[in-house]
C-alpha cells in the first residue's frame, strides 16, 4: 500500500471535538503520522457518542469514534502533572503540528498556549479548532455545533419562515470546519518550508459558515436589502423551480434555473395549459412571491411519480434534478457501488464496517485507511517505552497514577 | 499581523483555474487569497454564469450580457478575486496549443466541467502531463468520472439531495416536517475545501519525489465522507436516520427560541447537570430546578416540549443578544441565530474579518467573504478585485509566455483570444 502524500507530516491531535479529530482524520487518511492522545481512563467524549453495535454501548465500539480515529495511533496522556506535561513536550519536539479544540482560555489554564508551544518548540504548527476562533469578544464563550450554526448564518436561512430555524444536521458544522482545519494546517507547512518557523492556525467553526456558506452572499445584502432568510423547502432567491418537491415515495430536488431546463422541465410534465399563463413567465418573481402556488400546478404530475421516476425522466432530458436520499439509498446506491466508494475499518472487536471512502481520489498517493482506530491507550508502550525510553516499571506507574 | 508585508504561504505556484460558478473558483480563490498567482480562464464565447443576468448594484448598468453587466457581478467578484483572468476559447483549434504552452509554465489545472469536456477539448490530463510532466490536475465532477449517473446533470442542492444531506433537514421525521433545503450552496463549498486540501497534499508529494498526479473529487462522494455517522446508524443497526430539528441525542435543552424582535431567535445548549443548575439561575427561574419534569437530563428529554415552552417565556422577553450576554457569563451556550445583516453588524464577526473591503475598478468599495482561517504569519489577503474579461491577456501572453506581439494579434484574430 501507498504511504501517502503526507507521509513525512507528523501531527499531535489532542482534541476532543468532532471538527479537530475529523481535520486530523483528514491529514491521517492521507499519509500523515496522527498521534490520538486521550483523557487517561475516560478517553475520547467521542467513545460515549455512539452509533453502537446493536445499540449496546461500549466505549470500544462507538461509530463516531471508530470513523473519526482510523488511521490514528492512540495514547493516553494527562498534560496538566508535571510528568505529563514533559512527556507532551517529547512528544511536541517530535511533531509538526498540535491539533486542538480548546478556546484560548481553555488553553492558557492547561499552559498550552500556543505562544508557550512554539517558544519552545519554533517550528510546530499549533492550530485550534474552536466554536468561535481564538480571538474576538467571543472567543472564550461556551459554544457547541448549535450555536456556531447559529452565529455562523446558516441555521436562520434553514427550515419554514414561520417555524424556528434549524440547525445542521449529524454534526455537519464541525465536519465543515474540519476541512478547512485541514487546509490551513497544510498552508501552515508551506510557510514552514520557507521560514522554518510553524505559526499559531485559528479556526473559527463560525466563521468558516459565515465565509463560506453565508459570506458570499453579502453582496445581496449590501445592495439588496437580502438577509437570507429561510424560505422551507424553496430557495429564498433566484429562478423557479428551485426546491424540494413531493413526490408519491418520497422527495425530489430540483433545480432548474436556465431557461432552456425550465422549458425541458416543462415537456417532460406534459407542457400543462397553465404555463401559457403570463403569471408563470417571471421565474424570479415566482421564487421571490408565489412559489407554492406553482408547487400546486407541479404537484399532480409528481405525486403520479416516485422519486427515481423523475430524476430519470428529467435527467434524461439533463434537467438538474436528484432524489432527497436516506442514508439506505446513500449506503445502497448502485452509483457509489459501481465506484467502489465505501470502504470497510474492522477490528477485531466488531467486525468489519462499512464507512465512507475517499472524498477525493489521488492516482499517485491514493487516500486510504491503513489501520483501524486505536483502542484507548494502545500505543502507550509503542510510543512511551519505544520512542522516549521509558521502562515498563514507569509505564505501570504512570497508569496506575493517572498520568497516562 | 500586517497583510501587507507578510509572507504568503503559496508564493511561487501558478494555478490556472479552468472552473465555472462555485466550486472550482472558490478553491483556487482560497487558493490565490494564500498567494498562488492563480490565472482564471474564461471566454467570451461561454462567461461563467455568475458573470450572467442582471446586475444587482444597479438598475442603470448599460447592456446587456454582451455588454456591461459581466464586470458588475459582485458574487463573481468574491469568488474570483485575488485572480488573474485570460481569455481563451478553449474550442478553438488554436487554443489547445496555446494552453498547453501556459501549463508548461504552471504547476496546477483545476476546473469543474463535466466529465470528458476538457478530454474533448485536448486539455485532459494524459494531453497536459506531456506538456509538464510533475503537472497537479485536479477535477470536481458531480458524480465522478466513472459509473452509471457519471454524466447527470447538478448544481449544489441536487448534490446535498444525492448525498443524503437533504433527507435530514427536517423538524421531524413526518412528512409534513420536511425541509429539506439548505439556503447556501453548502456542497460547492465542501468540494472547493476538499479540492484546497488535495492539491496542498498533492504538492507536498510532489515537494518530496517531484511527482505529479491527477485528483478526481466526485463533490457526491466529497459531501458523503461528512456523513459517517449515519453511514453506520444503518450500517450496525439498520436504523435509517431521519430529521430530528434541532434536538440533539444527550444535551437538552437544545434548541434555537423565539426572542423580542422580528424572526429573532437564539441558540441555547445545556450540556451538563452543571450547566442546567447556572441556566436556570441566570434566566431568574430557580424554581424550575424543583420541577420533577426538569430534574436530570433523561427527564427533561421525556418533558422536553414542556420546557422548550417554558424557557420561550423567558426568552421572548428579551433580545438574542441580551440573551447570549447573560447566559455566556454564567457559563451556558448560546449565541443569537445571525442572519446576513447581523453577522455584518456583530462585534466579534467585525473582529474576525468575515467580510473584507475591497476596490473594484467598476463597482469601487465592495464587501466581500473574508478568509476561513487565520494563519498568524501568512494570512492572505484579498491580492486583487477578480479580473475583467481578458484583463491580463497581456501580461499572461506576452511577459509571462514571451509571445511576440504579432502573434497575440494573430491569435486575437484567429478567435483563439477571445
């Protein structure tokens, strides 16, 4: 098996949030050497998340955890001892970077500031996942997946108008901020080459909604008064049709804005008396007033069809349409099947899984996962005795005192 | 850290970013914002539909899609600044060759078309690694290049449908409670991070053994890595996920409540028995610490619409913000649910930079998304406003390739540069 393209970047990932570990998933599938070092005893939060194996809780066995940390070899440590906090020293001396998740606070309470772990160690690229980012009024407030997808604009623009916003679903703040964690740990390595001094990587799972989800439509704002408010199953801008609809099985997206799609749209339904209609002309005024009025008059033809009888019949006519899939159709798609996407982590103590695979495919340096995620302390010997010398006596001791 | 003076991380690589719309221009704006000198190209013969309809700055642009409109595109503006831009019509029969004299030159091809386009046109990967052997390729199809939905037909919200991000947008598993709908193009922006992520990786390889490689990014199978969790709800347990609002598995409350104001709302999430005795404290309502319904996590999840109703009483007495203020400082969780003008407006996104200043020759002062990290000593920055239509033919061609001038001429001419 290929080593990956990141085979030399050595990374300490000492988080306990989903974004930090999904970034330091992202960096491990790709070659990076990613050192999981966990709470002694309780480990990772991520162990208590689940999904389960039939549903019966077992910190070895919880899916999130399983997902998240294949690839990784694992340790247990306690930095706040002084022991503790030197063999975290050994460890960083070695490292290219150290991964976290704690506000600046957090993180000057428990001396890992990260001016402190580069006066010691200039050329570590420390960088911190948080709920807000590292600096600001808000930095060291308390936040969770819910509230960053509250400040970061996306929740007010999802759900009915006149019902609460919705936060995303499954954690998908914190994933969306892993990559870009991901991204500028690696941009941290270039300036490295040039400088050979790492730097302080702050990302903001706030900000990285605001930029990249809501920022972009600022302009809206600023000309047009569009503060992007939710709009339920319909975009709250731009051309109808561009929504979910119903169907008799289920849900189907589509999106349709070029004329050229509409009037295609329009054929395969039939071409229905009501689209010689003027009021059915201004496909933004549509969006803009009266967008379920024509969900109405779109409604009888697909209600007398299932969702996979639409999106053949409008793809084939390459309208941008897609069935609204549960994870089922997801797992089972003939598509994804036919390109091998998933892949499978197994460990002895659950059998093979299947996971999702590569999010990109690279021909000379594939993605891949190379080992399953480590149970909790598994490489306590492997890195302690092994890399810094410290004797089987210590080890137990060291455990048995909560250090590691 | 002054972004003036500071060093870029990416400087010295030259990107050409092929891309139309989202996903390719915004990785290699990110890209360029780190200090790539990234060259977009496009044509007159096919503008890149964010350059397209009617401008939003004003009613009074003069005409036309041929015309003026395609310089006064502010979202075209945030997602291709810091860029150069060329102008080649890639179906010409000329423009192949000119291109590939410009890979030659350039460590990194990144677009977005369908799959086979740039192989119809001579610019596929096998075509341009002869030109530039340790040449990076990377492409964001919508499905993939391979498989039996390969050439359908997408933009964002199809592809967050396919990847079973859609099916869980939704206050609950009826019907009639589907949502479904994200407002923001939200799978653009993971397969333009994604693409970030795998050119960096990419050319750190090629750093260490000076090989080149081409990168496939189904942006399909890109949203999917996001959903391993209920990848294996289904997997182990045959459980398929459905909407579940905003309620979450172990915190309660933990939801988005009505406050004072129009569509006000705030975001409230109590993780720990801790944090409930701080919550009920600091929201003046003690006595629901003596309410059996509310005594420990497991009864308040069995009593949670009781007490989602009861905390709205006190929240729809006061603002988000009052909110956010007075329960960060005992402790608690919660921010108001922002929209566009109160991200614009908030302290701390004015803090982080969200939105950056920037001058365009046309618009003049424009806001535009900020950058998503902060990197202490190589920030980035907004190099340049995006580039009018072939703004940089001249530089690209003459000093950059050493074209001489007749044969720019000739190849303005020939249609080739256009």
């Amino acid at each position: 098996m290929n080593a990956g393209a990141l085979r030399t970047l050595r990374v300490i990932d000492y988080s306990t949030s989903i974004a930090a570990a999904a970034a330091g998933k992202m960096l491990a599938d790709l070659g990076a050497e990613v050192l999981k070092v966990e709470p002694p005893r309780t480990g990772d939060p991520a162990r208590y998340h689940g999904p389960f194996p039939d549903d019966t809780p077992d910190p070895e066995r919880s899916g999130l955890f399983l997902y998240l940390n294949a690839n990784k070899r694992g340790i247990t440590l306690d930095p706040e001892p002084p022991t503790g906090g030197n063999l975290l020293h050994c460890l960083l001396a070695e490292a290219d970077v150290f991964l976290h998740n704690r506000p600046p606070a957090e993180a000057a309470a428990m001396r890992l500031e990260d001016s402190r772990l580069r006066d010691q160690h200039p050329h570590l690229i420390v960088a911190a996942v948080t709920p807000y980012g590292s600096s600001g009024p808000y930095a060291n407030d308390r936040g969770v997946d819910l509230t960053a997808c509250a400040a970061g604009g996306v929740s007010i623009g999802t759900g009915f108008r006149e019902r609460p916003p919705l936060t995303l679903p499954l954690s998908l703040g914190a994933h969306f901020a892993s990559i870009a964690t991901a991204a500028a740990v690696l941009l941290a390595t270039f300036a490295r080459d040039a400088t050979g001094y790492g730097q302080f990587v702050d990302v903001s799972e706030t900000d990285v909604q605001a930029i990249l989800l809501a920022g972009y439509g600022i302009p809206t704002y600023i000309y047009r008064g569009v503060t992007g408010i939710r709009a339920g199953r319909h975009m709250n801008l731009g051309l109808y049709p561009n929504a979910v609809f119903e169907c008799h099985d289920g849900f189907i997206c589509i999106d349709a804005p070029q004329l050229a799609q509409w009037n295609r749209l329009l054929e395969v339904m039939g071409n229905p008396a009501w689209v010689q209609d003027p009021r059915y002309r201004d496909r933004r005024q549509i969006t803009e007033q009266y967008p379920h009025e024509v969900d109405g008059l779109m409604a009888p033809w697909l209600m007398a069809h299932g969702k996979a009888e639409v999106f053949d019949e409008t793809q084939a006519q390459r309208i941008p349409t897609g069935p609204v899939n549960t994870m089922q159709d997801v797992v089972n798609d003939a598509h994804l099947r036919a390109r091998q996407f998933f892949t499978t982590i197994e460990r002895e103590d659950t059998g093979p899984l299947t996971v999702p695979g590569a999010p990109y495919r690279l021909s000379k340096t594939p993605w891949a996962i190379r080992r399953p995620a480590p149970r909790l302390g598994e490489h306590n010997e492997e890195i302690y005795a092994g890399r810094f010398g410290v004797s089987r006596e210590e080890l137990l001791f060291l455990w048995q005192t909560g250090v590691i | 850290m002054n972004g003036q003076t500071a060093p870029d991380a990416l400087t010295g690589y030259r990107i050409l970013d092929f891309g139309t719309a989202f996903a390719s221009p915004m990785a290699a704006h990110l890209l360029a914002d780190m200090g790539a000198e990234v060259i977009k190209i496009e044509s007159q013969a096919r503008l890149d539909g964010l350059r397209l309809g009617r401008p939003i700055v004003g009613e009074d642009i003069a005409g036309g899609d041929r015309g003026e409109w395609p310089e006064y595109q502010p979202v075209f503006h945030g997602l291709n600044r810091s860029k150069l831009g060329i102008t080649v019509n890639i179906k010409h029969p000329e423009a192949v060759d000119l291109l590939k004299r410009l890979v030659r030159v350039s460590d990194v091809v990144i677009n977005n078309f369908s799959p086979g386009v740039m192989d119809r046109a001579g610019l596929g990967y096998d075509a341009l690694r002869r030109e530039r052997p340790d040449l990076i390729y990377v492409s964001l199809p919508a499905a993939g290049e391979s498989g039996p939905l390969r050439d359908i037909v997408t933009y964002a919200p199809v592809i967050a449908a396919l990847a079973g991000i859609s099916g869980l947008v939704g206050y609950s598993s009826e019907r009639e409670d589907f949502v479904g709908t994200l407002q923001a193009a939200f799978c653009d922006a993971v397969g333009a991070m994604h693409a970030v992520v795998a050119t960096l990786a990419a050319l750190r390889h090629r750093q260490a053994t000076g090989e080149g490689q081409a990168i496939e990014i189904a942006q399909w199978e890109a949203a999917v890595s996001m959903l391993g969790e209920g990848v294996l709800d289904y997997v182990m347990n045959g459980r398929v996920m459905a909407p579940v609002g905003n309620t979450h598995p172990t915190m309660v409350p933990h939801g988005n409540y009505r406050c004072a104001g129009d569509d006000a709302w705030v975001a409230i999430a109590v993780r720990s028995e801790d944090e409930w005795r701080a919550f009920c404290r600091a929201a003046s309502h003690p006595e629901w610490l003596d309410d059996p319904r509310f005594a420990d996590a497991y009864q308040r999840r069995r009593h949670r619409t009781a007490l989602d109703a009861l905390i709205t009483t006190w929240t729809n007495r006061h603002t988000a913000d009052e909110i956010r203020e007075i329960l960060q400082a005992a402790g608690v969780a919660a921010m108001p649910v922002m929209n566009l003008e109160d991200q614009f407006r908030d302290p701390h996104l004015r803090a982080r930079e969200i939105h950056l200043e920037s001058e365009h020759p046309k618009v003049g002062l424009e806001f535009l998304h900020g950058i998503p990290w902060r990197l202490s000593d190589t920030p980035g920055r907004i190099r340049r406003p995006a580039p009018l239509l072939g703004e940089h033919n001249q530089y690209v061609f003459a000093e950059l390739m050493g074209l001489p001038e007749t044969e720019i001429q000739r190849l303005v001419e020939a249609g080739a540069i256009y």
